[in-house]
C-alpha cells in the first residue's frame, strides 16, 4: 500500500497517464479519515523517537502545481508532531544573498539534522520548473541541474537522511475549482494571486516540466510518489501511509540510558 504512488528508476511515466482522483485506490472516506488519524498519531510517536535517538533524519519534499494543496498536506499531516523536532521551509524566490551562491546553496542549508524531519514546501525542483518554464536560465544550464539534484541527493542519503519526494497531482478542473474558491472566500483572498492565472496559461508547459523531473530524478535513494490530490483526504491518507512505512523502516531508538539505579534524589 505504502509504495503504490511510488515511481520506479528507469520506468518512464506520463502525467497525464497518472490519476488525480482516488478513483479504485480507496472507496470510503470515512473509513480513510479514520486510518489517517490512527496513522498520524503513529508517527507522532515515531518522530518522538528518531528526535530522540538523533542519528538519522527524514526530508520530505513536497512539489505541486499552484492549489496543488502543499499547505494544507503540512497541516493536517504533521499535526501532532513536536514542533521541537519538525522544520518546514517554503522556497519562495531566491533573495540577494541566495542568488549570490549556486542554486542548491539555500536547500542544503535548510537540509534537516540529525534527528529532525525537514519538509520542504517546494524546493530545489523549482531550479528545472519554474525557471526551465519562465525562460529564466538558457536550457544548456537548467537540463545538466537533473544530474546535480541526483548528485546532491544521494550526497544526503550517504549521510543518514532518508529523503521522500511528494508530487500532488492535481487536475486543471480541480485547480479551477480550487481558484474559485479562494476568490469566493474572503478568508482566502490573501492566498490568490493574478500571477496564478498567468501560469495557468502555462499548465501544458509546466506539466511537461514536471514529467522530466520525476521521471530524470526519480532514483533508489530518493523516489518519486505521484499522488492523486484532486481529493484531499485521499492526498493525506496516502501520504501519511508512506512516512510511517518509512519511519517503521529507519526503526528510531530511544538512547540507551545510563545506569540509573543508584541514583538518588533528595
């Protein structure tokens, strides 16, 4: 179940192939709200161990089309994790300081320590999205970064984190929709940009970027999970299914304790 949306190296995908719906992956909401909290508590607990033990750390980096629901992923899925062991960063465009140093400057900074979690809301994949798409570097310079992010990532996974890589797979209506509603609620207006429109327009040329992506960067170290998102407790539950079938698999311990025995306190 864990590895169902995962992509596999070497295999070659199409986007438009890929569901965005839950269609014949689970039938019951109810019933997959119901495991959702059962594994979110789960992996409170398992978080509590790996913050404890402090050898090993998980990144989980989540990419998606504009309303591709990002935001509310790292909402209700690490709702319950200590704060204390879980940072969350959102790339957004490179300040002076970070376009002063190569691209990958800013994301190996931000990469999680030992015993953390790091989710990263978008993330170096913007460097073969958004600036293949918007013309922002000539092609000879973002199509040799495929091979740099792979090379980086393993550079990672050589070094105690585990990495999980999370495309929210959303269809144009679904984004519509999603649009819509930000412009209906009020309480929502702040999340819409007329800049969102313009990229619309370039859903094709996006789709078409994101497919490179996942299928040249999608390796044994750092796979590629292409989840359906159009419903967002499908989007959950199938995510919070892989990071506890990840955690149960690094296996965090408490740290051995001392001999506490003869210690007294007056």
């Amino acid at each position: 179940m864990p590895k169902t949306h995962q992509l596999e190296p070497g295999r070659q995908i199409r986007l438009a192939d890929c569901p965005t719906t839950a269609g014949t992956f689970h039938d019951n909401r109810k019933q997959a709200e119901k495991d959702f909290a059962k594994l979110r508590k789960k992996i409170a607990l398992l978080q509590h161990r790996l913050y404890s033990e402090g050898k090993q750390s998980l990144l989980v980096v989540l990419q998606a089309m504009d309303a591709g629901g990002k935001d509310g992923t790292i909402r209700r899925v690490f709702e319950g994790v200590n704060p204390q062991g879980t940072r969350v960063t959102s790339f957004k465009v490179p300040s002076k300081e970070e376009l002063a140093h190569d691209y990958l400057w800013r994301i190996h900074k931000a990469a999680p320590q030992r015993g953390m979690i790091g989710v990263f809301n978008r993330s170096h994949y913007e460097d073969v999205l958004v600036v293949r798409v918007e013309k922002i570097v000539p092609e000879a310079i973002w199509r040799r970064r495929y091979d740099e992010i792979n090379t980086f990532e393993k550079h990672l996974s050589d070094n105690s984190t585990r990495i999980l890589k999370f495309y929210l797979h959303i269809s144009k209506s679904e984004q519509r929709e999603r649009f819509q509603d930000r412009l209906d609620d009020p309480t929502k207006n702040w999340k819409f940009s007329l800049d969102d429109l313009e990229k619309r327009k370039l859903w094709n040329e996006y789709q078409a970027a994101y497919e490179d992506a996942l299928n040249r960067c999608t390796t044994e170290w750092a796979p590629w999970f292409a989840i359906p998102a159009d419903q967002k407790w499908y989007r959950n539950l199938a995510i919070a299914r892989v990071l506890h079938a990840t955690l149960v698999e690094m296996d965090p311990q408490f740290p051995a304790s001392e001999d506490l025995e003869s210690v007294v306190i007056d």
